[in-house]
C-alpha cells in the first residue's frame, strides 16, 4: 500500500495562455508546482503537450510519481460542453495517473477561488472572457449560455487601434505607443501590421499586451477612456445579467488580466452605480489555482476546514 504521508492531489489551472500545475499533500503543503504553456485547444495546437509536460514537471518538483496522486481537479478554458471532456482527459493522462480526476471549465475553479464557494457573479477577462453566476443552491449562470458575450483585453486594443486607422486621436498619447508596439512608424504602416495575415492566436496576443498601456491612461487619454468605458458597460450588464436570479445584494469579483485592472474595475462599477444595480465588487479571496486545490482537496475526502486560510494566503492574487 502506497504511503500515506506521499499521497498528494493535483489541481490545474489550464487557460489561454499559461498552465498552472500545483501539488498539495495531506496537510494541505504545497510540495511541488510547475507553470507551461497555453493548455486550452481553442488558444494553441500544442496545448495537449503543454499540459502534460507541466503536469510530469509539478509532479518530479514534489519527488511523487503518478501513483501517488489520489485526486486531481483541473479548470479547463474551452471545456463547454460534454463532449469536451475527451480532449481534457487527454490532456492530463499520464501513465499510471489512475484515481480521480475531475475536469472543469476554468471559470468554475476561478469561482471557488474568488467566493469559498459562496454565491457571487465572477467576471473573467483576460486571454479570453466569460462571466459566470453561481446562486446559493450551487446552480450556474452563464453569459454565453444567454447568448452575451462582452470582451477580453484585447477587444479594448481592437477599439483604441480601429479608432487609430480612421484617423481618430492624431494627438492622442496611445497613437506613438501603438506605433512603438507594433514596431512601425505611421499610421499606414500600422493598417499593413495590422492586415498581415498572421496566425490568429498571435493576432489575439499582439492586442492583448496593448491592453494594459490603455488602461494605465485612462485619465489622460480620449481613446483609453472611451475604450474600456465601452468594454465596461457591456461587462456591467454581462453582470446583472448573470446576476439576476441570485437576488440582492450581489458580490461580483474577477479573474484575469483586464478583470482584476483598477482602472477597469473602477468603469465597471461607475457603470453598475449608473443604473443602481446592487452589486458589490470585492476581490477574490484566492486565485483559480487556489480554487482547484480547494475542490481537489475535498474531491479526495481530505478535512479543508482548518486549511482555508493557509490556502488564502499561499494563493492569493
């Protein structure tokens, strides 16, 4: 029989661009990390590799084979539907990997993580977007369930860069710093940058890095304000829209690049207040990753209640 004191659980925060692997012992010790590439197929081609190899990583970091891992939860961006299951159990099979493993759209962990399991509406909006709702009888609310969707980060770089080519803030400060970022020198040149026929994903990443140059100048920049004021009242309603059937007051947090920005957090409840929605921002109590070790350690009958804090201050954001 396998040494009790080695057994550990495994939880996995597979996004758009990063992979997050951490493994957690008995006493809820963090004993072996490792962070890979994109994990999500709908972001990368290689994302079944990135994976697996920064799975085998956490797991050589903790000194644990395989079949010391008794649980292991994975929030997955791009598992939707059921049929999605097959790609994601196939990106965390590895020989001798055999106990529990439970696979999650990645909003899910991020919301374990932001609200202890407790009711709430996360906004995530980074690489990609979604907002989910969870009520107090455990029952999920999500946008693009409703037909929504409001946007990533790089859809305020879409609008500042759109508004840039139709000759829009000539004066503006973002027009030398979208030149600098896409390494050209005029206008013109930035429409050829722009129309190159690159490979979509690092279309989606050239805008996304943009984003935080937008959102650091929204009081001094016109095309900033506007943006992430566009992008902020389709996110607010994204909220209350999610938010409706948890009843009043709602908390609502976020996870990812755009949704946890200060600037941005602050459009979206001028917003909210705008039309006197009674939601409440706070932020989350623990990153994604947190939540997965949290629904890992309950997955393998593990007592949580005395860890919860240790789990905050290890995976705080």
């Amino acid at each position: 029989m396998a040494d009790p004191e080695r057994q550990i659980v495994v939880a996995i925060d597979s996004g758009g661009s990063t992979t997050r692997v951490a493994c957690i012992d008995r006493h809820a010790d963090v004993v072996g990390r490792a962070v890979g590439g994109a994990g999500s197929p709908e972001h990368s081609s290689t994302s079944e590799a990135a994976v697996r190899s920064t799975l085998a990583q956490a797991l050589a970091d903790a000194g644990r084979s395989t079949g010391d891992v008794v649980a292991l939860v994975a929030g997955m961006a791009g598992l939707n539907v059921e049929s999605d299951q097959k790609w994601a159990t196939d990106h965390t099979h590895l020989a001798g990997l055999t106990k529990s493993r439970t696979h999650l759209n990645d909003s899910t962990i991020a919301h374990v993580g932001a609200f202890l399991g407790e009711p709430g509406v996360l906004v995530i909006a980074g690489t990609g977007s979604i907002m989910l709702g969870i009520d107090r009888h455990g029952r999920q609310h999500r946008n693009d369930q409703l037909h929504h969707y409001a946007g990533a980060a790089r859809h305020i770089a879409y609008d500042v860069v759109h508004h840039l080519l139709v000759g829009d803030g000539a004066d503006d400060e973002l027009l030398p710093l979208a030149l600098q970022h896409w390494k050209v020198a005029s206008v013109d040149e930035l429409r050829a940058a722009v129309e190159a026929p690159y490979e979509i994903e690092t279309v989606k990443r050239s805008f996304g890095t943009f984003a935080p140059a937008i959102t650091s100048r929204v009081d001094t920049s016109s095309l900033a304000r506007n943006a992430v004021a566009a992008l902020a009242r389709r996110t607010a309603f994204g909220i209350r829209l999610v938010g409706a059937p948890l009843g009043t007051p709602v908390m609502w947090s976020g996870a990812g690049s755009l949704a946890t920005d200060g600037a941005f957090i602050d459009a979206v409840e001028r917003e909210l207040a705008r039309v006197h929605a009674d939601y409440r921002h706070t932020p989350a109590a623990m990153s994604p990753l947190g939540g997965a070790i949290l629904l890992a350690l309950r997955s393998a009958g593990w007592e949580t209640s005395g860890t919860v804090a240790a789990l905050i201050s290890a995976f705080s954001d």
